[in-house]
C-alpha cells in the first residue's frame, strides 16, 4: 500500500491553515511590520501545555499552530521534560488517505489529481467567480502571486489555498509542520511509544475516484471570499499569532482575534457524492472523533498521555478541550 501525497491534496483545505493578508494601513508600534524583520527568529520555546486530569488520569496536550516563523528554531526542552512523565505519545488528529495503485499507478493518479484541481475545460476564474469577488481575487492575486497565470484555471478552493501559501511565505513564515516530526523524535529518543491517530481512508479505486472529483460540481465560492476577507485585513494577526506561539506567550495568542476559514473550505471539498462515497462527508467530524476515541482507549490503559493537537482543532465550541472537558476532565490552560 503506497501512501500518496498528491492525493492528500486533494483535502488541502483540511491541512491548510488560516488565511491572512497584507493590510494598506501603516501599522501602529504594538503591531507586526509586514516585510521587516518582526517575524521572530532563533531558538524560541513555543506553547506550554495544556493540563487535563480525570482521576487519576491525565493528558498533556501541545497546541501546534501554523503558518511559524520560517527562521524559528523550536526548542524543545520544556515539551521533552513533560513528555518523560507520559506512558505514551498520541500523533494528532487530521486525515490519511492511502490507495494501492504502484508506481504506474501512481503516475496515472497523479495525472487524474492535476485534471481535478482545475476547472472545466476552458473556464477561468473570472467566469466562475462574480465580478465584485473575481476583482478581489486578482487584486491579492496581483500581490501575491504576480507572475503565476496557472492559478486562474484551478478550481477556487485550490486557487485560494495558493494564493494562502504564497502569502505566508510572503511576510516570513512557513506552512512546515515543525511539531509533529519533532514530536515524534523525541517520544523515539525516550523509548515511549507513539501512537497514530488519524481518520484513515483507503482508495480502493483511486483513479476512477479521482475523474469522479475531476468531474463533480464543487460549491467552493464561500471558501473563496473568506480567504479573501482574511488577506484583505489579516496578515499582520497571523503574525502576531505565529509570533506568540514561538514565544509561548498563551495570553498574547488569546487576545489575538481569529477567523478561520477552513470550515468553508473542508465542507466545499467533502461535498460531493464523490467524496461521500468515500467516507469524506465530514472528514473533519471523523478526523475529531477518532481522536476522541484513541484518547479515550489509552487513557483507559494508561494514567498519562501525551498528545499534539493544532490550536485549530483544540479550542472553541467544537474543539476537543470542549468535548473532554464535558466528558468530565478538569482543563488547566497554560499561563
């Protein structure tokens, strides 16, 4: 069985984070200049962790976040001293998405994945969008992919999800995943054990599951406008918020407002017979339950647990400190 990246494309709006943008208005002193170097750099210690204890039970829990400071090295000995007390690590939640398919396969699919991303034959952005949305696209396009015309004939969820990286890279972070693969390391280097959690979907005809996307109707439009609504006016908060994660500041990264645009995104990629069919009707309430699930299971067999969450998938009214704390655990947030 080959995992396959491309094919995890095809849900980039479940991997993707927040979108932010570039702001007209000169900032004031308490606020991130967008090209100087406010975005912090050098060894930093990231987030403290979250406290959850049920009994005799307890789960520590890293809130992850991206995009990061591109020059951001995590030091990690604060994480590595709590991880000692725990019997096993959790990865975090999120999906995998796997088909049999070999080599040649895998060369077709990936074909298959190109033609799925883009739009009917001869359709443009500018025909699927409205005008008033389609200006806005092409101003924030113009900042930030400038010398990119492909773009114009993806679909807009993945149009959207490009014009989200090259903004990032744009103000000095990364969408690079810094935790996990640390995360993983040192659970190794302590000989604890370390589990997967992730919603696990298997392909078993990938290629015709892939013309069946190519060809579905895909109702992207709101996933669109939030991420323009956020470039218009975010940049300089996802800096500050990747800011106060490197630095561990909670009580900063609380303060910042945040409006995450991924719900819209997920629910126009998993809506589609194609993607149902599949088991992707809500691949995010999947990727959270099976979380919930695994945690429940090892904290039955083990008294402390160590897990990675993203702060996406952590916090609010549908995150998994809300779920864990009705099921009767008592949350201690970091200070």
């Amino acid at each position: 069985m080959t995992a396959l990246r491309t094919l995890t494309l095809l849900i980039a709006a479940l991997l993707a984070t927040s979108v932010s943008a570039q702001s007209n208005t000169p900032p004031t002193p308490d606020e991130p200049r967008l090209l100087d170097t406010i975005v912090v750099s050098g060894s930093l210690p990231a987030p403290k962790l979250w406290e959850l204890t049920k009994g005799e039970k307890k789960l520590l829990i890293m809130g992850s976040l991206t995009p990061t400071p591109r020059a951001m090295t995590w030091d990690s000995d604060t994480v590595s001293r709590r991880m000692s007390e725990a019997e096993l690590v959790l990865g975090p939640p999120g999906i995998s998405i796997s088909a049999d398919t070999g080599l040649v396969g895998g060369l077709m699919l990936y074909s298959s994945f190109k033609k799925a991303k883009q739009l009917p034959q001869g359709k443009t952005l500018r025909d699927v969008l409205s005008p008033d949305i389609y200006a806005r696209w092409r101003a924030a396009k113009d900042l930030y992919l400038p010398n990119d015309n492909d773009v114009e004939t993806m679909r807009p969820v993945y149009a959207a999800q490009a014009l989200f990286d090259a903004a990032v890279s744009h103000v000095g972070l990364t969408n690079e995943d810094r935790v996990d693969p640390a995360i993983q390391k040192l659970a190794d280097a302590k000989g604890i054990p370390f589990k997967k959690t992730k919603y696990f979907v298997y392909l078993k005809n990938a290629k015709k599951t892939m013309q069946q996307l190519a060809q579905a109707p895909v109702d992207d439009g709101m996933c669109m406008v939030q991420t323009l609504d956020r470039l218009q006016v975010d940049v300089q908060l996802l800096v500050a918020r990747a800011n106060a994660w490197a630095e561990g500041d909670v009580a900063r990264l609380h303060s910042l407002p945040f409006n995450d645009q991924k719900k819209a995104c997920i629910a126009a990629m998993a809506d589609n017979d194609a993607a149902r069919a599949q088991g992707l009707a809500d691949p995010e309430g999947a990727a959270r339950e099976r979380w919930l699930r695994i945690t429940r299971e090892s904290l039955s067999t083990h008294d402390v647990v160590f897990a990675q969450v993203p702060m996406w998938r952590l916090e609010g009214t549908n995150g998994v400190l809300a779920a864990l704390q009705a099921e009767g655990f008592q949350v201690k947030s970091p200070e």
